[in-house]
C-alpha cells in the first residue's frame, strides 16, 4: 500500500465499521485525553433527535433516547475536563432552542441533555466554525440569511468559559461560512480555512488565514490582526471537515469544491495537510485520499497508537441519489501496513 513521504500517511481504506444512522451536520464530541475511544453523535440532518456512542476500538453502539429538541450544524467543541461538547445549531433546527445563544451538551447516564448558555451572542451568527483552547470558544463566520447581514459573515465571536462572557475579535479578511476553524496550542495561533464566501453567487475560497493569539489579552486584543496565508488549498472549498494532528499539522478532508474556471462545483475526496511550522498546505491527491467523496462530514484525530484520522458521516451525490454515510475511513498517521475491510 502506497505511503505519503510528506507527512506519513497510508492510503485510506474503509473498514467494516458503520455509524448506527447514516447522517451529515451531526454534531460530535471527542474528548482525546479521557475517552479516546468514544464518540458521542448528536442530531444530524436527517436523524436530528438522535444521539449514540460510537466506540472506535471495537465498533459497538450505544444508543439513548431521543433528544428533546432537533440538533444539527457546526461541529462540536469539547471541554476536555468537563466533557461538555459545545455548538451552534443550525438556524432551521435552532428554532426550538433560544435562537441566539451557544448551545451545548452533558453526557449522563440517561444519555445526556442540551442546554443554552445563559449568556447570548452579542450578534446573530448562524452557522459558524467552531474552535476551542479549551478555555475559550470560538465562533467564526456565519450564513448569510433572513436578518443576517453581509457584515455578519467576517465576525468572530469569543466566549470565555471561566468567565461566562463574550467579546468580539478582530475581523477576518474574507467573509466566510462552511467554512472550518482550528486552535494550535503549541504556537496559540488559530486558523480559519475554506468556506463559502459569496452565498447569493455562489463563491467559494481557497484561502486560509491565521490569526496569532499569544498578544491577545481575555481573547480580544484589536491591535491584533488576520493574516492571509500565501499556500492556498488546491481549489476553492466548502463544507469540508478539518483536524489537528499532534498540535503541528491540520488535516483538511473531502468537502464541496469549485473548478476556478466556471464555478462548477463537485465533491472531493481529496486530503490536504497544513503545515503550522512553515504555514504551507500539501495536497496528498496523489498518494492519499478518502473512498468516498462527501459534504458534512466530521473527522476527529485519535492520538493513541496506532495514531489515526477517522472521516464519518456526510453527504455523497451518485446516480441514485444515496446517502453514503456508513462507511468510517481510516488513515494511519505513522504509514503503517494497513488493510482494507469493507462494510457490506
């Protein structure tokens, strides 16, 4: 099986693992350091009441009762210490939930609550990506629609945990939504990759920008500023899933792109990688990319050897129109002999 020399990655393969609903937009919770086998599904599109665990050792389910209210949209936060996952839904499914506030959910025996922070946003963010230093979140970007202005889609939004308060941050270069966010603890810089920045027309970006945090006091300094990295990702894209690996390199995979020539837009299954030390992106197309092309996917990072990528859930477009969602694709980190078992 073919190995990537930049970074270490083996080819991805499917294993005989599957998600108990096939779904996209489901919000996840992984906590790394004190359950890294277990995954908590919330919601999703098409099952958005539904929440279940998914362990990435042996493949079992553990499915809870229903939600009270619909959950689906941005990828989850989670407070390692705490094991609270935290998240924006949707504006369609946040209709049962206070509109403009952060939702978030604890784990229990009964399989777990949603709750709204008391706090609301100090401006309407719909749709935005999330990202965590596990003392702050943060909120980038937001759909344009209904009451949401053109404005809206540069802001970012910062909730400080031990605080319970929100500020605003320095505004982003680009407008931007389905776009994804990662912190970097080891350098304190966060990063804003892809996304749609043009709704109404249709538009995507390649770009990436990173804003260095280590100057900003509470998470809300205005002398700082973004900054738009001269590596772009190999075409414009949207609605795609991003990870950090080894608080170095951030794995950008599958997604919604768009030819630069006439905006045509197809799924990828291409694998990228941005390398946070020399702030350059690779394409691994040749060597590296996921079976299954697909939009409104979420991958989380698995530190315990073997180190592996794990992409699940999302939505794929074939002739007859099937959710290809089942499937979990597996990418070893070290290059590892890897073997490939399909679901059935």
């Amino acid at each position: 099986m073919a190995v990537c020399e930049y970074p270490l990655l083996s080819m991805s393969i499917t294993l005989n693992l599957s998600l108990l609903f096939a779904d996209y937009w489901q919000i996840v919770g992984y906590n790394p350091v004190y359950f890294p086998y277990e995954l908590h599904i919330i919601g999703g599109y098409e099952n958005p009441r539904k929440h279940y665990t998914l362990m990435l050792d042996s493949g079992i389910t553990n499915a809870y009762e229903d939600l009270e209210v619909d959950v689906y949209g941005s990828r989850g936060a989670t407070i390692y210490e705490t094991n609270i996952v935290y998240f924006m839904s949707d504006y369609f499914a946040a209709y049962n939930l206070t509109s403009n506030n952060l939702q978030y959910f604890t784990s229990a025996q009964n399989g777990g609550q949603i709750a709204s922070l008391q706090q609301p946003l100090l401006s309407v963010q719909d749709e935005p990506c999330l990202a965590t230093n596990q003392t702050h979140i943060f909120l980038l970007g937001s759909f344009l629609c209904f009451s949401i202005s053109l404005d809206e889609k540069y802001i970012f939004q910062i909730y400080d945990l031990s605080k319970d308060k929100w500020s605003i941050g320095p505004s982003f270069d680009i407008p931007r939504c389905h776009s994804t966010c990662e912190y970097l603890s080891h350098q304190r810089t966060l990063y804003v990759i892809g996304g749609s920045s043009d709704i109404v027309n249709e538009t995507f970006t390649s770009t990436v920008e990173v804003l260095d945090m280590t100057t900003m006091s509470d998470g809300n300094d205005k002398g700082s500023q973004w900054r738009v990295l001269a590596s772009e990702l190999n075409a414009a894209l949207s609605s795609h899933s991003s990870v950090v690996v080894k608080d170095e390199f951030i794995y950008i995979m599958g997604g919604v792109s768009q030819q630069p020539n006439n905006n045509l837009m197809y799924l990828s299954s291409s694998i990228q990688v941005l390398d946070s030390n020399t702030d350059q992106i690779h394409s691994l197309s040749t060597c590296a990319q996921m079976q299954v092309s697909r939009y409104g996917h979420r991958a989380v990072y698995q530190p315990l050897w073997p180190d592996r990528l794990w992409a699940f859930g999302g939505w794929r477009f074939d002739t007859v129109s099937v959710i290809e969602v089942s499937n979990v694709l597996n990418l070893s980190v070290h290059g590892e002999q890897s073997y490939t078992h399909t679901h059935k």
